[in-house]
C-alpha cells in the first residue's frame, strides 16, 4: 500500500526523491502543500501516519538500517513507539557522532538513557552512557563525558569495565592531565 502511496505521489510531483550525505530522501515539493497536508490530520493520523513511515523505512532500507537510524528514531518518536525509539536512539547517537554531529548525537542518546530509565536494561543503560561519553569528548566537555564515563562503568561488569577506563583517561589526557590519565588507567 504504502509503494503505490510514493509512486502516486512522485508521479504527481508532490514528493521527489533525492539523497543528502548519501541518505535517500523523500521531500515534499513545496513546504505550504506539507504544512497544510500535515496541519489538516487529526493527531491520531498523525501518530498511524509516522508509525506507516517508519515501518516502511525499516523495510525499504532493511540492507542500512544503521544509516537511516536517526529517521527511524524521530518517526517511532512521533508514532508514540518508544521501545523501537529507543533501540533506534541508542544507534542514531553513535551514527550522529561519527557524522560529526555531536549535538544532535547528545540529543538522541540523552533521550534513549530517559526512556531506558534507571530501572532499565543494564547494558542498554551502559551503551548509551558510554556514547553520551564519547559524544562529550568530541565536545571536548571534559567534566561532563568524565561523569558519564563514571555512571557506564558503575554499570559494568568486570570484563566491560576497561571500556570505561579508556574513555576516562582519553577524558584527562585531552585535559593535559597525564598523571590522572595514568593514575585511571593503573586503578583499572
């Protein structure tokens, strides 16, 4: 349904396809005919609308799935399905570092730690801290990658910990702090 939905509407020239950093896209040909189409749905077509997106980006793209992540994040946010959001956030934010967008990284990864919340799974909380982590050193956000650094390895098991020891000396070593960088690394 959805296949015929795209090709009706690139044949009508109201959506053209085109790629952005390597990212297939689907674009509205003008913004007033998608402001309006948007504002016209209730919120309930709204939310079944993104769920409809989502669910054929996870098919059409299945062969890249980590490049369109951070779309599916933001469609299965806007559907209200925040167990895929959440798988999703947690690897947009490592996609969005790594294109050197460490904002939108943050953004993304803080809201995977929220909705995997204190009392969720231990690895999903680590991997997400530990990416927050890295995400602030790009900033070159010491403190605040070092206190994330700190909460992934009070997650850790003992053979998931050096991890966090690494992440932790990079932290002091780009703060031209050798002697903490190797006081970490010897307490590891």
């Amino acid at each position: 349904r959805i296949g015929y939905l795209w090709t009706d509407l690139e044949r009508d020239r109201f959506v053209r396809a085109q790629e952005r950093e390597g990212e297939p896209q689907h674009l509205l040909t003008s913004s007033q005919v998608r402001t309006h189409l948007y504002e016209d749905l209730s919120e309930k077509d709204r939310t079944r609308r993104h769920l409809a997106v989502a669910r054929a980006l996870e098919s059409i793209h299945s062969d890249r799935i980590e490049a369109i992540s951070p779309e599916l994040a933001k469609q299965f946010s806007r559907a209200g399905q925040e167990r895929k959001e959440k798988t999703y956030s947690l690897i947009a934010g490592r996609v969005l570092r790594s294109r050197g967008a460490p904002s939108e990284a943050r953004q993304v990864l803080e809201r995977a730690l929220e909705l995997v919340g204190p009392k969720g799974k231990r690895n999903e909380r680590r991997e997400a801290l530990l990416e927050l982590g890295r995400t602030f050193l790009s900033e070159r956000r010491l403190e605040k990658a070092r206190s994330k650094f700190e909460e992934a390895r009070r997650e850790s098991k003992d053979t998931e910990i050096p991890e966090c020891i690494e992440g932790l000396a990079r932290s002091y070593l780009l703060g031209r702090r050798l002697e903490k960088a190797l006081q970490t690394i010897d307490s590891g």
